[in-house]
C-alpha cells in the first residue's frame, strides 16, 4: 500500500508542477493577449451578467419590497424577513424541503452507489447500463405525472395490485404522511441512473493497482470497499452529494404537478411556497425574500459539506 | 459551488425581472376607427368551437375587424393573462372571472366599457337579473358584458338511484339542516354500498370498506365551496362576506357555517362519502362514471361531461331545501373583459359588444355547453338541452324562483384562498375540528385591515 502511494505521488505532482510552470511562463510573455482573451470571455461574461448577475443583485434589491408586479415596487427594509421569521408556513416549507431532501438524498446516493458497483464489477453491457438512465432522459414533469398516475389511489395500478394481495390501499399523494415520502422516491427514481453514472466514472478513475495490491495482502470485499473504494471516491461522492442537495432543495416541479402543496400544508416545499407567494398572490416582495433565504441556506450547505468532507482534495495525492 | 446556488436563484430571479419590465398602456380614444386584428382568450376548450363560429359571423359584418381566439386551459390562462399583462401581449379581449377581475381593476389592467355602452345604447335588462351588475367595480365603472351564468345542482347515477328503491321524486325533493343531514343524509347514506353489499343506514355496515360511496367528494371547497357546500350554508342564511360585491369582513367564524361544515365533513368519518385523502388524483367526475360514487355536486357547465359518459344513464336533480325551506344555489357568471393596454379599443369595444349580444349569446345556447347571460338565449339553451335528451330543469329553476346567491366578489381572492385552502382541508380531513376556522377567519380578515 504505502509503496504504491508514495510511487503515485511524485508522478502526479510533477506533472502538475509543470502544467502550472507552462501557463505562468506563457501569462507573462504573452500579455498583449489579454485583450483578445477578454473577447473569448465576452460571451459567456455578458450571459452571466445578464442571466445571474443583473436578476440576482435585483431579487435581493426586490426582498426589501413590497412589490405586485403590477406597480411599483415599495422599499419597506426588513419587514419581509421579519414577517417571514414569524410565517409558520415558511418553517413548515423549510422542514417539509428538510424531509424530502434527507430522503431522497439518502436514498438515491446509497442506491447510486450500489448501482455504480454493479456496472463496474457485473453488468458490463453497453446496454445495461445505458439504460439505466432511461429514467433521467424523461422530463420531471412526465416523470411526476407517470407516477401520479401510476399511484392514484382510486384506479392506479399499484393501489389494484396492493388491493389484490390484500393490504390496505394506500393515498401516495392525499396522505400527509405519504405525499413527501412519495414524492422523494419519484425523483429517486429518475436520478438514480444519473447519479450512479457520476459516481462510476469515479470509480473508473481508482487505478487498478490500488487493488492488485489489497488483493495481494488478503483484503476481502468488504475491506476492500471501505478502505480503498471509498476512500479513494470521496472527493467524487462529495461533489455529486453538493450538487444533487442543490437540486434536491429546490424541488418544484413534482410539488406542481401533483399536490400542490397539499394536503393542508405536508408538501408545501420552499420553492412551491415561493411560487405561490409571488406568481399566484402577487406578493414579489415576500416570494423574493424567501429565495434570498433559500440562496442562503444552499451556500451554508455546500460550503459545509466541502469544509468538512474536504471535496477538494483526493487522498491519491 | 456557491456560484451554482446563485446560478438557481438567479434564474428565479430572471423570471422576475423579465416579467418587470413595465407596460404603461393606456386606453385608446374611443374616436379611433374600429378596425384591426382583434386577440381573445377564453379557457373552456368545450366551448370553442362556439365562440369560432360567433368570431366568422361577427367578421362577415365588420369586414374591416378580424379576430383571433386563443384557448388556454385554465390552470395556465391566469398567470399567462398576467406575465401579458406586464410584458404588453395580453390579449385584446378575454373571458374574466368574478374571482379574479377585482384585483385586475386594482392594478389598472382593464378598460371600463361605459362609453361604448352609452355610445351604442346596449340594453343592460336583457341579461338574466344581476349578472350585468356584477361586473361593476367598487369605483362605480362597468369591467364588462356578461357572457353566460352557472349554478350547481345534483348529478346522480339513475341505476344505483333505482336499485335502492329512490325515485326520481324523491330525488327532486330532498331536504337538509345541519343537525341531522335530513332526507338528503338519508339518501346518501341509503346508496353507499359497502364491499359485502350492505347499504350505508343498515346494520353492520363496514365503513372502512365502501365499494360504492353515497356522495362524490372533489375537494374540501376553499373559502367558496362553490359546487361542494355553499348551495347548503346559503340555506343557513350564512354569507361569505359582510356584503356582496365588495364585502370587506369574511364569516367563517359563524356557528351556522362552522355546524354545516362539521356536518359535511362528517359524512366522510361515516363512510358515506370518501376521505379527502383519496381524492388527489382522478377528477371527481371520473370517478362517478367508474361507478364509485351514487352522487356528485356539480355545476352547470359540466352537463356536457356528465351526460357524456357511456353506459352510465345520468340524473339531474336539484339541490336540497334547507332550514330557511328554500333551495339555495351560488350564481356565478362569466364576461368578457378589454385590457386597458389594447391597442385597438374601438374594434375590442365592438367585438365585447357583439359576443354579449343575442346573435353570438343564440350561438353558443344551440351547443348546448353552457347558459348564456341573455334570458332569452339561455331559454334557447334550456331547448337545446332538451333536444339533446337532457333536462337541465334543476339549474334553471334557480333562476326561476330566485334561489341564487351571487358568487362572492372581494379583493385579495387568491390571497384569501391561500389561507382558507388548507384550513378547509384540515377541518375536511378530520385533522381539526370545525371551530379551527375560527383562526382562518381572523387570519383572512387582517387581510382587509
């Protein structure tokens, strides 16, 4: 183990050592370039000022309104953030997205992983796995829609086949207790190929040897999965948890096509919570304030995560 | 990764500032010659081909007008009235609801049509009584012409009616208070069915094992309750508001409200009617031509889907006498309303004109979809109902002993439904008892403080 480390290292951080010698050695000679460099940048520049820049600066200038998109808007500071600390629907959204985010985060890494380790060591048909982004190719909306179906409680299939072996029926969606359950494991469903793609190219790039060599010293499967495997997929798995609780939290479409909220309040998600308070009751002020909330907690989160799973470095250094 | 999280914020925010970009129309001179191409709206696909056949006649005897219609369903016609409204491509002229056209009088988004009404000497009493007023606003102007009206009656299955011994007569003639549900609990309870056959009112009845429920449920009402339960708190002497149009205090504090929700949603905890919990998913209506409810509490304007189903035989009866010994039913009507950014008023004034006359009103009655606002057009459709094999009597005779209660017209609809939605629900699926409206109502009415 030790010996295969310490050969890997010096490889690597040459290499890199002189990557970063020719781009500064190159950055110094040619500094007439960076008038034509800018111009390469314009483009994607300009979209991002106008895209996220403009309406970002905006949408935080539009928290401290009261604005019905019809007027004017109207500064009044911080009241919105006051209302809002007050709101018991606001906490109830943040607990509701907090539910659905832990389940299906939860859920859908562990299964990716899972799935990933299947195509790497079984099932090594193109077909196979390609497949198993089938789900990830169908848009939310139909995929929500599909299940929404699927599982109604009066003519779903899955309510009949549930009736027929004799269980109660099940209310998947006007059930408080199931709506959200529900709902994680739709978008489970669909991301799960995806994620699982992410995290096996991950695997792909653990060098063989590393393996030979736990092979060699009598490592089982299971140690070999918890001292090499994961170890060394770290830096992968806390990029693709980063993105995928981005995501997660910002569930939207699925709430919209099915509960709408409902029942009462058990799946009034942040975003739906937003999208209702600005676009159906015309409240841009307060809908912008709970975005500028949501923005908030999302970099707390990612900035956790990278902190303290150390994301940005690999243990193959 | 940080950048990711403000790349989604700004896409929300994007949407924001794209639909910020501020129209200033305003209202044309009416001087203008009438001429151009006409946009309108409307969100019932049933009633399309109506409304094409009213826009060909209207454009043969204005040659110099045409006019382009546009259907949208309903969940995506409001907020796309609304992203036109701000980004300057609403259309011309639109169907407007009740619940929502007070908010549009509010932001200056419509064009009062009282000149072109003088100008042109439109007779406002050929309108079924009150659907012409019901679409002036709390600042005295006229928003627009009434197009057509609905009210709510019982829709049952004849067969399941017939095998539990109910006649058509007894049907027509239900009773109801809040106490005991009267003839109409009776009846409900007597046509659920449960897996082994037994009936709702016999002995060992299993509730938790209905095949066939007495009433349909589509949803716990709102704060309107239009085709649910208003048609039995108005017979309590219950309103929604203090007055009606405009009212500025809700009562869904009062005893006589609160005691006919508890009782309605009561049927559910008997089994007569189906949990809530159920109904997210297949429409209410659907679920009657499966065969799994004897009786639903519609409106007009789903004659067409209810008689529609095949091999379902489908009754009408009106809905029950309550304590006051009078029927009672909610009156809700349509009109057609001008944007005030239209570029073309004169042509939209004119097109308003035509659609809530008895040429296109006579068109749309010999579809038989709808009633139109004309008495005599919608006597015309009462015929072409008729022809079509089906009595509409037990919505019409609402109009015709004056049973109907206007639709409650306030300011901050969608404001007031976002409190009272889920109240309702909760109160609907057992979760709190009735008097938890109480907090709604108070909730609702620091809306209007």
């Amino acid at each position: 183990m030790t010996t295969t480390t310490a050969r890997a290292v010096p490889v690597r951080k040459a290499s890199r050592r002189g990557t970063g010698g020719t781009v500064s050695n190159g950055w110094r000679r040619n500094k007439g370039d960076f008038k034509i460099a800018l111009l390469f940048i314009a483009p994607a520049m300009i979209g991002f000022i106008v895209f996220f820049l403009v309406p970002t600066i905006r949408g935080i200038y539009l928290s401290f309104t009261e604005y019905s998109i019809l007027g004017d808007p109207e500064w009044i500071g911080a009241k919105n953030y006051e209302a809002i600390a007050k709101d018991p629907l606001f906490w109830n959204a943040l607990w509701v997205t907090v539910q659905y985010v832990l389940i299906n985060i939860g859920l859908q890494t562990v299964l990716a992983l899972g799935l990933a380790l299947l195509m790497q060591r079984v099932a090594k048909s193109t077909l196979i796995r390609g497949s198993l982004l089938l789900p990830y190719l169908m848009a939310n909306v139909i995929a929500a829609l599909l299940w929404f179906w699927l599982l109604d409680y009066q003519i779903g299939i899955v309510n009949h086949l549930i009736d027929a072996v004799g269980l109660p029926k099940v209310a998947f969606f006007g059930s408080e207790q199931w709506a959200i359950p529900t709902q994680a494991l739709i978008n489970t469903w669909r991301h799960m190929g995806y994620t699982a793609l992410l995290i096996f190219a991950g695997l792909q790039a653990i060098p063989g040897h590393v393996y030979e060599v736990a092979n060699l010293d009598g490592a089982n499967p299971w140690q070999t999965f918890w001292r090499i495997t994961m170890p060394l997929l770290r830096p992968v798995i806390v990029l693709v948890l980063v993105v995928t609780v981005i995501g997660s939290f910002q569930v939207f479409d699925t709430v919209a096509v099915t509960t709408q909220g409902g029942p009462v309040n058990a799946s009034r998600v942040l975003q739906y919570y937003i999208y209702q308070r600005a676009f159906t009751e015309s409240d841009f002020g307060y809908g912008s304030a709970l975005a500028v909330i949501l923005f908030v907690i999302l970099a707390l989160v990612a900035f956790i995560q990278m902190k303290f799973l150390r994301g940005n470095e690999s243990d193959l250094d | 990764m940080k950048k990711k999280a403000a790349g989604a914020l700004a896409a929300a925010a994007a949407a924001v500032l794209a639909l910020s970009a501020c129209s200033n129309a305003s209202g044309g001179t009416s001087s203008e010659e009438a001429k151009g191409e006409i946009n309108y709206w409307l969100w019932d696909a049933n009633q399309l081909p109506a409304y094409k056949q009213c826009a060909e006649d209207f454009q043969k005897a204005n040659p110099n007008i045409t006019v382009k219609i546009t259907q949208r369903g309903w969940d995506d016609y409001w907020s796309t009235l609304t992203n036109g409204f701000v980004a300057g491509t609403a259309p011309d002229v639109f169907t407007d609801h009740l619940s929502k056209y007070p908010e549009f009088i509010k932001n200056k988004q419509l064009l009062s049509i009282d000149d072109a009404v003088k100008k042109d000497n439109v007779d406002l009493n050929v309108y079924n009584k009150g659907l012409a007023d019901l679409w002036v606003g709390e600042d005295g102007k006229r928003y627009g012409l009434p197009k057509d009206w609905d009210t709510i009656a019982l829709f049952y299955n004849k067969k399941m009616a017939a095998d539990a011994g109910i006649t058509e007569e007894q049907m027509k003639n239900l009773t109801w208070n809040p106490q005991d549900g009267g003839t109409y609990e009776k009846t409900v309870a007597h046509l659920t069915v449960d897996k082994n056959g037994k009936r709702g009112d016999e002995a060992g009845f299993d509730k938790n094992n209905v095949a066939v429920y007495g009433l349909g449920l589509e949803s716990a009402g709102s704060g309107q309750g239009q085709t649910q339960w208003s048609f039995l708190t108005a017979t309590t002497g219950w309103t929604h508001t203090d007055k009606n149009p405009w009212g500025k205090h809700f009562n869904y504090d009062d005893p006589k409200f609160q005691d006919t929700i508890k009782w309605w949603a009561g049927l559910s905890e008997k089994g007569y009617m189906p949990k809530l919990e159920t109904t997210v998913g297949a429409s209410v209506a659907d679920n009657f031509a499966a065969g799994k409810a004897a009786i639903n509490s519609n409106g007009s304007w789903m004659i067409g889907q209810y008689t529609g189903y095949k091999g379902v035989e489908v009754g009408i009866a009106p809905t029950p006498t309550g304590p006051n010994g009078k029927r009672a039913s909610m009156f809700n009507g349509l009109a057609d309303s001008i944007w005030a950014g239209t570029k073309k008023p004169a042509a939209a004034a004119k097109w308003v004109e035509y659609l809530g006359s008895a040429a296109c009103q006579d068109v749309v009655a010999s579809k038989a979809v709808v009633f139109p606002a004309i008495s005599t057009s919608s006597e015309k459709a009462a015929a072409a109902f008729k022809a079509k094999g089906v009595d509409v009597t037990a919505f019409t005779q609402h109009v015709d002993n004056g049973t109907t209660f206007l639709f409650p017209i306030a300011d901050k609809a969608a404001k007031v439904d976002g409190i009272m939605k889920p109240a309702m629900d909760s109160v609907v699926s057992g979760k709190q008892p009735a008097s938890s409206l109480t907090a709604a109502n108070e909730q609702v009415n620091n809306l209007f403080k």
